[in-house]
C-alpha cells in the first residue's frame, strides 16, 4: 500500500477550538497536591478500585507519615465489564467489615457517584443501572468518593511529583489509550476536560476518518477518533486495510517502520500535541517549571510515540512546562489517585 501522508507542524485553527464553547468542562472538586500529602501523614488504610475499559484492580492502600504501601492487589480482566459488578460487591462487604474509606477511579462519564455513559462498557453499565441504579454509592456507601479516571489520574500524578519534591501548580493529564480523556488542576480545582470530543480539523485528519464523535449526539468527527487506540488508530487501519489488528500488534508496526502504522501514530500525536497547546492556553497556564503535562494511556507504552508526541508539542507555542509519563510515576497512577482522593475526603469530612 502506497502510504503518501504529509502533516503541517502547527494547525492555529485546532488550538482555536479550545478556546470556545465545544470544550465541555466541569469541576470535580477542590483538589491541591501539597495539601494532599500532609492527608497522608496519619496512618490509615483505605481501599482503592479503578474500573478500567478492560479490567478492573484493586489494592489496599496504606498511607503512613508519607509513605505509601498496597496490599491485597486484585485484578479482574473482561470484555465490556462482565464480571465487573460482582467484583464489585466483594469488595463492598470487605471495605464495610475493615472499616475503610473507598476511593474509585472510573472509566466512564459521570453525574457525582453515578455513571451517565461509557463506550467500552456496555455490560458493566447495564448491570449497574438494573441492580444499582448506575450509582456506585449504592454499593459502596456515602463514604465512597468516586471520580472519573482522568480526574484519579491527575490527583495521583500531582501527589506523585510533590511527595518527589516538585513544586506543583497547573498540571493537565491526558489519557491516550483505548480512548482520548483529560483533565486538569486549576487554581486548586480539578476539571474533567472533554478535550477529546472536540471537532479535528481536516489537516489533522489526512486519512478523511468520517466515523461521527457520537457523545452526546454529535455527528462531526472529533479528536478521540483520530488520537484514540481503539477508536482512532485501530479503527482507521480496519477501513485502510480490511483487517482489524490490535494496539499492541498495531505499536510494534509502528516501531517496525510500517508506513501506515507509522502515519497513524504520528498524525494521533500530533492531534494530541495541538489538544495539550489548546487547553493549557485555555486554562491560562503559567510559564513555569512548576507547570506540568502528565501522559498516560497504552500508546504512551511505544516509546516512539512518547517521542513523537514529545517532538510534536515542542512545535507548537505553548508555556513552558514538565513534561510527565505517568509510567515514570507509578504503575498504575490512577488507583494511586483514587486512593489519594479516599484519604482527602476522609480528612476533610
């Protein structure tokens, strides 16, 4: 196959975008890394779940003069969350026989504790709804703070780099997996960004992906199917070939020098690159070394996409800034998030 893709360095149209009304935020909660590390001075345990798009973990966290210890990890693997609410329960009558605060990091749109939409979910949110009312609050109780993944992974990312020392002001998290997720630390506040869901513009687009966004009814193609794994990258190489191959198959194509795995990621972290410009303008961060983006998701385990994404930001106008894997952090930074935010609810309750 004849691969002939050639990508602009700086598409101003694209960043623009970010700074309207098609950038859908909402704040989550007060949230401010160094006041989080001093909640993890007394002892205490609590419970940690993060509901992934293909498996879910658990793990008891022990919080102790700073230090941070797990135990009694679980992780349960299944197509569209079978099994999830039954793994679910267990854990509900542990955390209720030990006492513990729960803190829980969820794949999936929500309304406070309840779970509004998901697109890799399908069985899990239809079990909750006929037995839980899609609230996880009724399984888990008031004690229970539960955030979307994004928002886990930025409260667990930033506690990250103050427990290392960093001095932590605006942070922005982007997820670039399965699926496209953002969010970012404002002024003490952490928003849920929908910087996925807004329209790409056609020179970010060059293989003409017409798939519609789909989220809330839209009908124009957004920046997830274009940056996403499953929903982009993956989708766009089943319509170019015929054949539907995985991200793991599809990022070894790419370190393999295929043309068109190549172009997929490299268009994908270029998109990504022009969404991260767009909302630190929009958030007005401060160019400082205490200015942070934090990367996470399965195509930030190609390392020629972390560079890419790296090469394609420094490209672009944008403050200055830490730029963070999330891998560098922390196995799993949004289970660490949940249970960061389990210790903060107790702390301020």
């Amino acid at each position: 196959m004849q691969i002939d893709v050639s990508l602009p360095f700086h598409v101003p149209e694209q960043i623009a975008l970010y700074q309207g009304d098609q950038l859908l935020s909402h704040e989550v909660c007060r949230f401010h890394p160094i006041r989080a590390v001093q909640h993890l001075q007394p002892r205490r345990d609590v419970l940690a779940i993060d509901i992934g798009g293909d498996k879910a973990r658990s793990a008891i966290y022990r919080f102790e003069h700073g230090n941070v210890s797990t135990r009694d990890e679980r992780v349960l693997q299944a197509k569209g969350g079978r099994g999830y609410l039954e793994f679910l329960r267990e854990l509900a009558e542990e955390a209720n026989a030990r006492d513990l605060a729960v803190g829980i990091s969820s794949a999936t749109k929500l309304n406070g504790s309840a779970i509004e939409r998901t697109v890799n979910l399908p069985v899990f949110l239809h079990e909750m709804r006929e037995h839980c009312g899609a609230d996880y609050r009724n399984l888990f109780g008031e004690r229970a703070s539960v955030v979307n993944d994004t928002i886990a992974g930025i409260c667990g990312a930033s506690t990250h780099l103050a427990l290392d020392g960093v001095a932590v002001g605006d942070v922005a998290f982007f997820i670039s997996g399965s699926g496209m997720g953002a969010s970012v630390i404002s002024q003490g506040t952490a928003l849920h960004v929908e910087a996925a869901h807004v329209p790409v513009v056609a020179e970010l687009n060059p293989f003409g992906q017409r798939t519609p966004c789909g989220v809330e009814g839209r009908e124009y193609t957004c920046l997830d199917r274009i940056v996403a794994g499953r929903t982009g990258i993956e989708d766009i190489y089943r319509q170019q070939t015929g054949t539907s191959l995985d991200g793991v198959a599809l990022g070894k194509l790419y370190e393999a020098g295929d043309p068109l795995a190549t172009s997929l990621y490299e268009t994908s972290a270029l998109a990504l690159a022009h969404a991260i410009a767009g909302v630190m303008q929009r958030y007005h961060f401060r160019d400082s070394e205490s200015s942070a983006v934090v990367l996470h998701g399965g195509n930030f385990e190609v390392a020629a996409y972390r560079d890419a994404v790296r090469r394609r930001l420094d490209a672009l106008p944008h403050p200055r800034c830490r730029i963070v894997f999330s891998r560098d952090l922390s196995r799993n930074v949004c289970l660490d998030g949940a249970a960061v935010l389990a210790a903060w609810h107790e702390a301020d309750c």
